[in-house]
C-alpha cells in the first residue's frame, strides 16, 4: 500500500562532463563516432579489451553498442595509457581535472589487457530526493548496485552540505573518484576539502586522520567494504560527526546478511530466550537481534537513478528480523520531474 505524502518540487537537473577530454584517450576514430552518437549523454563507459571489438555503454540500455567492426590493439590500449598515465593499487586512474574514470584489466604478466572507461558527470539536482534529511545532521549511507550513481550524489551532497548548510566537509576520497584526479578537486565538491588515500587499504586509516587532525563537521566516504572501514565509521559516528557513505549491495538486507558490513547497521547476534520469553513472543528460542545502534540512522536503497528507497535503519533492521515489514518512504522523480515522496510497506522489492 502507498499513500502519497506532502513533499514535491521541481527543479531539473544540470550536467557537466568534460566529454571532450574524454575523448582524448580513445582511438580517433572512436571519438568521431562517440561525437555523432545521438546518445552521446546517456554513454555510461567505454570497453577497450585487446583483440574484441571497443564496446560503448549506455544507461538504462542492457548490454551495448560495438564502436567499430575491427578489434582493438595493444598500440591502441598504450596510448590510452599513456594518456591517462599511472595506475594506482586498485588499478584505476583519471584524467586530470575531471571526474573520469579508468580501470584497467592486467594480464597475469602485469600488461594492461583491458580498459573500461567510465564518463564522469557532475550533476546537480540529485540533492533534491533528501535534501529535507540533510539539515538533521544525521548519518546516511547509500546501498546500490554499481553504476546507479552513488558517486555522483556523494559529490553534490558534498557541495550542498559545505556551500549551502556550512559544514566542515572532508572528503575521504579513496580512488579521486568524487574528487577527480589531481592535486585540485573538481569544482564540483564545493568548498569540501579532499583527502587523498595512497592505497585502498589505508582508506579507514584516513578516515581516523581526517578526523583527528582536520576538525570536520561531516565525513564523505565511497565504497565502504571492510570490516576495518566499518569500524571506522563506528568511531567517527560516535563522536558525533556526520557520515554520508556508500556500499555495494541493492538492499538493507544485503547490509544486514553480510558479516564485514551488518556493524553499519547495527550489527547482528544470535540470542537465546528463556522459555516464559519465547512464548510470551511466540518465536523459536533463538532468534537474531541488533545487537547496537546504527553506525547509519539512515539508509536509501538507490532502486534507479531516479528512484530510492528510505529506511529510518533502526526501525526497519528490528523489524526485517523479526520478520515483520517497515514503513518506508520512496523518493521518485514522477513525469514531470517533481521530486514526490510515497510512505508505504517494504517487502525487498517494490513498494
């Protein structure tokens, strides 16, 4: 069941993608016919695979589009390398200035093989689904799968919580991706300041840094997925700073059924009740608690780019385990591009 609720407005959204520079690292006969793609703006990324045809990707389509009906070589694969220059430990890299992404794919040797070129854009607008949450100062973490544009809402919300709340922002910004590559963050982040990490797996350690030396009011951290990060959070939220955050996963209970991540939300414990307990509660013996307070007092299933999912996470993770459905609001964009929230039962998969 859903009821419609009070809250809409209309604003569109504007977009910045450094599209020609892009181009730059591609092939030129691939820019040529990216140039005159009718579907240029909805191009997701770009597969340069040694010996396969360049493949070009698009949102909301399935599958892709083959650029050219010859394969790509490995003088092709290096000048794109070469273009964009090193590759970190997590294998991606960026195009200075911009909000792109590179990632390559290596041989057992250590030899590119592979790149997958992924368009950065700095959008606003997407603040509009939650802007009502931002003022509370309370922690947020965005659960969805990859590509529906977690990073791109990182980036705006940093903006809209330094340029227009006043917050002390860092940004924990493990691989440039919200940032962009080089020692200036893209102007797209606002007067948030950027924390660079020099290995993926220092990422908790600077969080901690951030913290201790900076003085922030809110943390922004992408791609929470280790038990050390989730601990991190841990520290951070009880000190009374704000989190904004990601992880991979399309619903809380992904969250909550995966061990290095259930702390974010809680954590969850197996307790044994006495016997007068488990009848008063008409329930097995055993059963699955919280077992703390949420890292997280919010969390938004990004469904679509332009559908979410809110949880208040205390309230639906006690009920989720106890297996009972929450009330749950649904922020979407309708026809007319009017942000409408709906408040209804969760089942997991539609309202």
């Amino acid at each position: 069941m859903v009821s419609k609720a009070s809250h809409s407005a209309h604003l569109g959204l504007a977009v910045q993608d450094d599209f020609h520079a892009f181009l730059e690292i591609l092939p030129c006969d691939l820019r040529n016919n990216l140039l005159n793609e009718p579907k240029r703006a909805q191009l997701l990324e770009v597969i340069l695979d040694l010996g396969r045809l360049p493949e070009a990707r698009y949102l909301g389509d399935c599958g892709g589009k083959y650029l050219r009906d010859t394969q790509v070589s490995m003088e092709e694969l290096e000048y794109a390398q070469n273009a964009v220059g090193e590759f970190g430990g997590d294998n991606r890299a960026g195009i200075e200035g911009t909000l792109h992404r590179i990632s390559a794919i290596r041989s057992r040797n250590g030899v590119i093989v592979g790149l997958t070129c992924r368009v950065g854009r700095a959008v606003s607008g997407h603040v509009d689904m939650i802007r009502d949450l931002l003022p509370f100062g309370e922690s947020i973490l965005f659960v969805g799968r990859p590509g529906v544009g977690k990073t791109t809402v990182m980036r705006e919300i940093a903006r809209v919580l330094s340029d227009e709340l006043n917050r002390r922002v860092v940004i924990v910004d493990t691989s440039n991706e919200i940032g962009g590559d080089g020692d200036i963050p893209h102007a797209a982040i606002g007067g948030a300041r950027r924390m660079q990490v020099p290995e993926p797996s220092m990422q908790h350690r600077i969080m901690i840094e951030a913290v201790e030396n900076h003085m922030p009011e809110v943390i922004i951290v992408d791609e929470i997925g280790t038990e050390a990060e989730a601990l991190a959070c841990r520290s951070i939220a009880e000190r009374g700073i704000m989190l904004i955050g990601t992880a991979h996963g399309e619903r809380l209970e992904n969250i909550i059924k995966n061990p290095t991540l259930s702390d974010l939300v809680g954590g969850i414990e197996t307790v044994t009740l006495g016997d007068a307990e488990a009848r008063a509660r008409r329930c097995q013996k055993s059963i699955l608690e919280r077992k703390a307070l949420p890292t997280f007092p919010f969390l938004i299933e990004m469904r679509e780019r332009h559908y979410w999912v809110t949880h208040w996470t205390q309230r639906s993770v006690d009920m989720l385990l106890h297996g009972k459905r929450p009330l749950v609001e649904v922020r979407r964009r309708n026809d007319q591009f009017e942000v409408v929230i709906e408040r209804g039962t969760y089942d997991g998969s539609e309202i």
